[in-house]
C-alpha cells in the first residue's frame, strides 16, 4: 500500500482502502485492480480509478472528482445493507492514503479566473456556498461573485467555484475542490466557526442541485 512518500507515478501493489471513499476491501492486488465495485460509493477498481497516479494533484484529480460528486448526492452507499450503524463519512475517507487524497492543487490563477467568469453561470442571488453547503454569506448577488471566502471548505467566489449550471464538464471544478476538501476531513477554514454538532451530509445537502 502506498504510503506519504510515494513518488508520483509510483507503481502501486496491494490496496485494502478504496480510493475514492475508503472503504476497507481489496481492489489492487500486485499492482493489478480486483474490478472490486465498492459496496460503498459504487467505484470499480480499474475502472473508476483507471489512470489515477498517486502523489501529484494532476494524478488524483479524477478521484476528486468523483468523490466529490458522491458525496454531494449525499455518500449514498451502493449496497445500503453494508452500511455500519454509526458510520462518519469522514472517518472512513482518512483510510485513503494520503498519495491519493492529500497532494494540493497547483496555484491559482486568478487572472485567468476572473477572466473565465465571463462564461460561467449563476442562477442570480446565492447564498450557499457551492462547494461544501455552507448558508450564510452572499456568495454571488445578482450573477456577480462576491470574492467571499467560505469559513467552512474556504474556497473563494468567482475563483473557485466557476462552472454552468447543470454542466457535467465544467462543474469538474467545483466537485473536484469539494472532493479533496472532503479527502482531507473537511476542515474548516475558520475552525471558531464551525458549530457545535456540525455534520458534514447534512450541510453538504444545502448545496442547489444544479450544482452537485
């Protein structure tokens, strides 16, 4: 199993944790995947993880991707019955290996973002931070972002967040930065923020939709 030195692109052997979620099985043996399909989110080694190389961002991006998409439609399990009482979504995602959940992303540039603003949507007024749920603050006001930094996943308006509503490619973006806030334990930007009893499913449900 690959552990935090891992190069990138390291060959990897056995892994018992799946890469998406966490969950314990075995789905690479040797290096080769099992096709294991995770009772939990549903992924199948060496299908829904082809490509992936562990240790830089671009290498596990797709991992993000899809691990934000499952946990924005509510960490639905794939086979319910598996499902253990008092299970916490983020416990089990820190079962992946940090070579697969913890590179960063590269700088931002927030030149080219602010320019892409002009082909992203909005739907208006929104006051829900699109990437983790978080209510409160003005996000957008009338289709123009407020440069808010969300105290929870802390990404920025307008920055972090670009993409069309409803648009499967180009909401890559904001699921990939909640799937790695989610692969790190969802910490919160602004820890004296988070309320007492916070769960994580229960705000991410907030989120519009048409921006999962």
């Amino acid at each position: 199993m690959p552990d935090t030195e891992t190069a990138p692109g390291a060959p990897v052997g056995s892994e018992e944790f799946c890469r998406m979620c966490g969950y314990d099985d075995t789905f690479w043996e040797n290096g080769w995947p099992t096709s294991a399909i995770c009772e939990c989110c549903g992924s199948q080694s060496g299908i829904g993880d082809s490509g992936a190389k562990p240790g830089s961002w671009d290498g596990v991006r797709g991992l993000h991707d899809f691990r934000g998409w499952w946990i924005g439609q509510g960490a639905q399990w794939w086979h319910p019955h598996s499902k253990p009482q008092g299970w916490d979504v983020l416990q089990q995602v820190m079962n992946i290996p940090a070579p697969w959940r913890t590179p960063p992303p590269p700088p931002v540039d927030r030149a080219r973002r602010v320019l892409e603003r002009s082909t992203s949507g909005c739907v208006g007024t929104e006051t829900v931070c699109r990437i983790c749920g978080l209510a409160g603050p003005s996000f957008w006001r009338d289709g123009v972002p407020t440069e808010t930094v969300c105290p929870s996943c802390g990404s920025e308006s307008g920055i972090d967040d670009l993409g069309r509503p409803g648009d499967w490619e180009t909401m890559r973006a904001i699921r990939t930065r909640r799937g790695h806030w989610v692969g790190l334990g969802a910490p919160w930007a602004v820890p004296a923020a988070r309320p007492a009893g916070w769960d994580v499913l229960e705000q991410l449900g907030a989120v519009p939709p048409v921006w999962r």
